[in-house]
C-alpha cells in the first residue's frame, strides 16, 4: 500500500450515532427491525411463535438471508427444481433465497430469526396465507407496519 495515499473526507452532517429498533407485530409473532428505513438493506429479528407459520410467499425484488438465533424453525421453499421442500435451520448456518423463489418460515417451538435483505421494496405475492392477508404491495407494507 501507498502510504503517500490519504483516506477520503466526508461531509460528517448525515451521520448518526441514534440507536434503532422498532417492532412490527405480526399474527404469527413479531419482528424487530434494527436498521433505518432509509437504508439500502434491512435486518430484522423474526420472532415465530410455537406452530406458527409465515406466509407461503415469492418476492419480485428482495432477497433474504436467514440464520437461527435461538429455538427451532424450519423453512418450506422451492428447490432447484422447483418442489417444495422442507428444511430444519441449523444454528451457526445460514440460508438463503432468491428473487421469484417460494418459501415459508415455520416456528418448531418459539423461535428467533435473524434475517438481512435487499431492501423492502416490491411485491410479496402471499400464495397461501394463514391468516388471510393480502399480497404485501408497498401501500400494504405501510398499512401493516402503521407507517
């Protein structure tokens, strides 16, 4: 490296040092969103409780990344042939999706989930919904999330 080479300067009065943490609850437990709206990526805690079930869903622009905090969960979801199959989550594991393809998560016992995504934009197609939501278009988000 080129000691001679000095690191950019910044225009310091868009930076924050506010904690963030806001609750969505859901029918089927809670999440914890714990990065900004405004940022170019999400992460959230998924709370599932004991026997519940997300959505059997697709998205048209995110994709999601997934790993067990504590409990058990499991994820039905599309393989590479397009079954539906079903996976127990590992702890110190994870697992992921892509843009078009189908997956549910499901709380074995009380679980925690911590998920990272693209940000929340787009459709979430709800193919089968246990509670009987609609698709989650971006007024629909709003909506459900009291925005």
């Amino acid at each position: 490296m080129d000691d001679t080479q000095q690191a950019p300067t910044y225009d310091p009065s868009n930076f924050s040092t506010d904690a963030y943490a806001k609750r969505v609850d859901k029918p089927w437990g809670y999440e914890v969103h714990w990065v900004p709206a405004d940022a170019p990526y999400i992460g959230k805690i998924i709370h599932i409780n004991a026997g519940a079930r997300l959505s059997l869903q697709v998205h048209d622009e995110k994709q999601e990344s997934w790993t067990v905090m504590n409990g058990q969960a499991a994820v039905i979801w599309e393989n590479e042939v397009g079954e539906l199959v079903q996976t127990e989550l590992q702890p110190g594991q994870g697992y992921s999706t892509k843009i078009g393809q189908k997956h549910r998560l499901i709380g074995v016992t009380d679980c925690d989930i911590l998920e990272v995504s693209t940000p929340e934009q787009g459709t979430t197609w709800r193919l089968e919904d246990d509670y009987a939501r609609p698709n989650e278009t971006p007024e629909q988000r709003k909506k459900e999330r009291g925005e």
